[in-house]
C-alpha cells in the first residue's frame, strides 16, 4: 500500500516537472542532431529508465522461481 502511494507521488511529481517544461531544445545523439518538446525527451528518458529497469529485473525473477521437475 504504501509503495503504491510513493508511486503515485512520484509520478504526479514527474507530471508536474513535464508540464512545466515544454519548451522546444535541441540535443546531439552521436551524429543526430533533434530538435523535440522537452517534455517528449523527458517522457523519453523516463520510459527508457522503466525498461531498463525492468530488464534489469528479469533475470532475478526467473531465479526466485523453482524449477518444476516431474
């Protein structure tokens, strides 16, 4: 319960900061030069956290599960 509550602060936190930063920037990638919404580059670096993070979990949850030998 109280990890859904932080979750939910942290994301309207996260709201907040976006709608308040929608300003048009420009940022180099290597060779790539873009120009985009600040919020969209925010929701981009915060989805590409989440996968990560994810990704990062998986392997510790297939060792937590037993193996199932008949």
């Amino acid at each position: 319960m109280v990890r859904n509550l932080i979750f939910v602060c942290l994301i309207a936190f996260v709201l907040i900061f976006v709608v308040q930063n929608t300003q048009v920037v420009e940022f180099r990638f290597l060779a790539w030069t873009i120009s985009m919404s600040r919020a969209m580059m925010l929701f981009g670096t915060l989805a590409i956290g989440f996968i990560a993070g994810w990704l990062l979990r998986l392997p510790k949850r297939k060792k937590e599960q037993p193996d199932k030998k008949e």
